[in-house]
C-alpha cells in the first residue's frame, strides 16, 4: 500500500483541486448571426455523455445559416418543420424552451457525476462571444437565468489560444484547419460536417485538451514559422521530427498519464474562463452597440439598397464605428466642429479597417453630413451571367390567338366544299370535273332624275 501511494504523481491534488469544475464544450445553430435570432440546434460534449437537440424556429433561416448549417424549414399544409438538406429527412425537433429545459437538466446531471462540484465550464470556439450571447438571451427569455447561474459557472473561449499557438503557420482559424493539424491520427473528425453543432463541440473539446497538453516549442520550431508562415500540416511535422539535444529528448520521453493531462488541461480552461457576471455585463453592451448601428442607418442606407457585396460592407463600416463609440450624434458635432479633419480623425483611429476602406468611409461620411455634396452611391457593376445563360436556350414560338398557324386535318374537315375543290384542282384536270357554279345577276335600281 506504501509503495502505491508513493508512485502516485504530483499533479493529483491539482487534479483534485481543478476537478471541481466540469468542462463541456458546447456549440449552437442558429438562425443568422443577430442577437434577435433563435436557435435552431444546441449540442454539447464531455467525454463520457453528449447531448444534441433541434430546436423548431419561428423565424425562416436566412440563406447564409442555410448554407452553413444544411437545415431549412418547410411547411406541409398548416406543419412547419425542419428538413436536412443533406439526407433530405425531417429533423425531429422540440420548443426552444423544452430543448432549453433538457438541456439544463443534462448539464445538472453531467455537475453530479463530480462531488463537490463547483460548477460547469462551457467551452466553445468563436472568433466573437456569440455563443454565450445567444445561450443568455435565450435562458433570460423564458426566467431560466437563476438555474442556469446555479449550474454553468462561466465561458471559455479556446480561439485565442489556437491563434497564439498556429498564429504563423496558418491563415484561416476555422475549426476544419485547426482538425487537420491537431487531429491528424483522427480521420473521423477531420473529414467531419463542420456546420452541425454536435460535430463542432466535440471537436472543440478534444483541440482544447490537445493544444493544453502541447509541449512548448523549441527555439528551432519558432524559427522555421517565422520563415515560412504558409507552412502546411506535414511540414510542420517535418519540423516536429528535426533531431533535438539529448537532454530535451530524455525529458520529453517520459509521457503523460491521463490523469496529469486532464490535470493540465483544467488549469488551462479555468485561466481562461469568464464568469457568467461578465458575459451578461457585456451582453448590456451590445445592446448598446445594437443601439448605436440602428442610429447609423441613414448614413449606410445606399449600401443597403444594392448588391450582397456592398450590404455586407455597410454592415462592417456601421459595426466597426459602433463598437468603438461613434453614433449618429457623435458623428455629427465631429463635423460641425472640424469638418473634414474631425472625420478623417476619427476614422483613422479605426484599426480594424484597410487603407482603403478607410479612404471610402471618410468620404461616405463627408458627404452625408455635407449639404452641398451629393450622397455617396456604390458603384454596381452589372452581371452579364445571366445573359450568357439563356443564350443557348431555344425559346419557344408561340402564336397569337389571331394570327394561328394552318390547321390539321383541313381536307377531311372541307371535304364536301365544292370551293375547297375548286382550290384543290390540278392545273391538268378534266374541266368536267370541277363542279359549276351558277352566277346569279343583281338587279340595279335605275337612277332617278330630278324633273
């Protein structure tokens, strides 16, 4: 017994300390990227139980989330129902608020399986905090916000943390691109359907435990990024297998046990992790921000009125000046006080744009607050696919009710037509052949004379 206790590692009472806390990750669909929006599928993930669940929408997906998700809704008669548009079968789906109440129940029963368990932790991955933003405003919706506190103790976001680590050797953060690299041995999730829920939350849960258990990187790996930042997978595996001194190898050679990997990988999660406080100090926020795009519509409004391309460029211009402060009013007294400078300050001050885009937006502004300048319009260039695709069509000919084409059959129809015979006969027929026609003389009224 001695001996046992003596070989136990000393991460076993971090574990112990850390392993009050349960990490799931999860993921929802939805039905556009909107806080007004509403969840169409909310999954999650733990090693030893999953949950997953379609939610009947009121509102229609809009064409992106469709295309993303593969799901839209139909109506039979008076049914409205949700259809995948991959196996082309009716999803079986509940009420947001009976998925929202088997969902806390699930997690209620996944806080049970560890005794004295402070809480759950949510893992999600996302280049912004949606994810918590819709879970919140769904929970506040139907007065489920104290069960949910009482449960979930905060979010982590593992997208930063792939960033840092993959930030020179990648170009696109999606959760595909992170599988291939991190899961490389595991073909079942790297060909995996990225824009179901179920698939995106386990998958954020087993590459947040791979990057938390990641050795650090050598000097030469650091390196070999910086000279090549466009480097795929096998390269940098390439990179991984290089010969190393003796003393890393002898210390890299001793491996993990699960119970230190689990260890490290609740350390790093709760360093990580914000509070559920937070995120609703923060979801007030964007109903701020939301406030401030809704005064910015006149300005943009151009933009709105044309193709994808130019409303997906309002949208940007009018979410990055409301995040960074800038309302109709602020807008406003900028230039009635500095004109043209206090725009182009104010603009430049806007990291997230291009050179370009920043040129475009000054000059949108400058003009909208200007009375004596036109309004910016986008220039549309037109689109000739359309003609080049019906130029090989045949279309077909069709024929006035007035001017009608010769009809079938005449000869049968007009067979006892002697003038239809008439018409008939050769030019070399018997004239005794060809019926008479008697001729009726018409009798003139003489003219009378005036005496």
């Amino acid at each position: 017994m001695t001996g046992s206790a003596e070989n136990v590692p000393e991460t076993t009472e971090v574990l112990s300390e850390e392993g009050k806390y349960k990490i799931i990750g999860v993921d929802i669909d939805t039905t556009g990227r909107r806080l007004i929006d509403e969840i169409v599928h909310v999954a999650g993930y733990s090693p030893k139980s999953d949950y997953s669940q379609y939610v009947m929408p009121y509102m229609n997906l809009n064409p992106a989330a469709r295309q993303r998700h593969q799901v839209r809704v139909i109506t039979i008669g008076f049914f409205r129902m949700l259809k995948s548009m991959q196996t082309y079968k009716v999803m079986k789906t509940k009420p947001e608020y009976a998925a929202l109440v088997d969902f806390l129940q699930w997690l209620e029963s996944q806080k049970a399986t560890i005794p004295n368990c402070k809480g759950v932790i949510l893992l999600y991955y996302e280049q912004r905090n949606f994810v918590p933003y819709m879970l919140l405003e769904a929970v506040k919706k139907y007065d489920m916000l104290e069960r949910f506190k009482n449960v979930v103790t905060g979010f982590a976001n593992m997208f930063s943390m792939a960033k840092m680590e993959y930030g020179k050797s990648l170009k696109y953060f999606t959760l595909r691109e992170m599988a291939k690299v991190s899961l490389s041995s595991q073909d079942d999730y790297k060909n995996a359907f990225e824009g179901s829920a179920k698939i995106r939350s386990r998958l954020t849960y087993e590459i947040t435990h791979y990057l938390a258990n990641k050795p650090p990187k050598t000097e030469a790996e650091s390196d070999a990024n910086v000279e090549a930042p466009e480097a795929d997978g096998a390269s940098a595996a390439a990179v991984q297998s290089d010969p190393k001194p003796e003393s890393e190898s002898k210390a890299e050679e001793v491996p993990r046990t699960e119970q230190q990997k689990d260890a490290v990988f609740y350390e790093v999660i709760v360093a990580l992790s914000t509070s559920v406080e937070e995120n609703l100090k923060e979801l007030d926020g964007q109903q701020t921000i939301l406030d401030r795009q809704n005064s910015l519509r006149s300005v943009f409004i151009n933009y709105f009125k044309t193709t994808l391309y130019h409303r997906v460029k309002g949208v940007t211009y009018r979410r990055v000046l409301a995040e960074q402060g800038f309302d109709m009013d602020t807008l406003q007294d900028i230039w009635t006080r500095e004109k043209f400078e206090g725009i182009k300050q104010a603009v430049d001050s806007l990291e997230e744009l291009k050179d370009e885009e920043k040129s475009e937006l000054i000059q949108l502004l400058d003009c909208h607050f200007d009375p004596e300048k036109a309004p910016v319009k986008p220039i549309v260039r037109k689109n000739n696919n359309n003609k080049r695709r019906f130029q090989g069509r045949r279309q077909p000919q069709r024929s006035s009710p007035r001017k009608r084409g010769p009809q079938k059959n005449t000869q049968q129809r007009n067979r006892g037509s002697p003038q239809k015979k008439m018409q008939q006969a050769a030019p070399g027929d018997c004239a005794d052949n060809v019926p008479k026609v008697e001729i009726h003389e018409v009798p003139v009224a003489p003219e009378i004379c005036a005496s």
